[in-house]
C-alpha cells in the first residue's frame, strides 16, 4: 500500500512540475522622435521569466546597461532623467490574457522611475520545445513614469517613446 501511495506521489509532483523558461541576454531597446533630434538605446542585458502552465512573465533591466550611440546622451539620460542611481531597474510583473496561435497579449505593471502603471501590449510569444522567443513593441509616456523634460530640451526629448522587446527563453533544467 505504502509503495502504490509513493508511486502516486511521484507521478503527481512531475505532473505538477511547471515549464519554466529563463532568458538573460534578451534586448529592450527605445526610440524617441523629437522635432530637434531622435535618440535611440538599447539594452542588451534583460532578463526574464515565463511560466508556460500560470503563464506569468517577469522581465527586469539595469537602467544603468542602456548603451546610446552618444556618451553625453548616456549620461543625461541616466543622472537627469532616469536617475539610475535612485531608481536603478525597470521592472515588468504580468501575465499572458489571451494567445492566439504565436500572437499574445500581455497584462501587467510596468515599473520605471519608481513608479508603476499598469500596462497591456500586444506582442508575438512563440514556444517551441525548450525554447521561447518574445517580442513586442509599446509606448510608454514619460509623463506616466514621472520623468520630468525641462523646458529647455522639450524639442530634443519626446513625450511618448517607442520601446521593443527581443528576447530568446530558454527551458529552466
């Protein structure tokens, strides 16, 4: 009696086993189109986690690794705007709502700057075996994340800024 109970146990806890996949070199990159100048970065350092059975989905950056064509860009993004020493992550908790075929969406909270807003993004998730690629691609507005443009570089820096999402996940083992 004792041997079938443990044979159950564990053919119930592989089955209870969720499919976890991580990825840590997944890309986020933004563009910002201003009358005066664009300004693009990117990051390539953006790690996630997708569970295929909840269907949750976290990813995390370091402000800090958004790398832009121009140091002094770099640099005031970091000390004026994001204020990477203050709040040095960008964080997003969601899930997937619906999927339909590779086509997702996704709901969940989207924290830069210290503050968190609640988002929806449309986007491809393609799984297959052990492998899951992301991608997508948002606007997020500054004003949202409290991220202050002074008047002075109002024509420089865009109120709304495009962001794309790129990243391979692969099975947790």
């Amino acid at each position: 009696m004792n041997r079938i109970i443990i044979i159950i146990l564990l053919i119930s806890s592989i089955n209870l086993q969720a499919q976890k996949f991580i990825g840590k070199n997944g890309e986020i990159s933004f563009f910002s189109e201003a009358p005066m100048e664009d300004i693009k970065a990117i990051n390539n350092k953006v790690s996630a986690v997708y569970d295929s059975d909840t269907k949750a989905l976290v990813f995390q950056l370091k402000i800090i690794d958004f790398v832009f064509p121009n140091s002094l860009m770099q640099e005031h993004f970091n000390e004026n705007y994001l204020e990477s020493d203050i709040y040095p992550k960008s964080i997003f908790s969601g899930k997937v709502i619906s999927q339909d075929g590779k086509n997702a969406i996704v709901e969940g909270n989207l924290t830069i700057h210290g503050k968190t807003k609640k988002i929806k993004v449309e986007g491809i998730l393609k799984q297959k075996k052990n492998i899951v690629n992301i991608s997508a691609t948002f606007i997020v507005k500054l004003e949202d994340y409290d991220v202050k443009i002074p008047t002075i570089v109002m024509y420089k820096i865009a109120e709304e800024i495009e962001v794309k999402v790129n990243i391979e996940l692969k099975e947790r083992e």
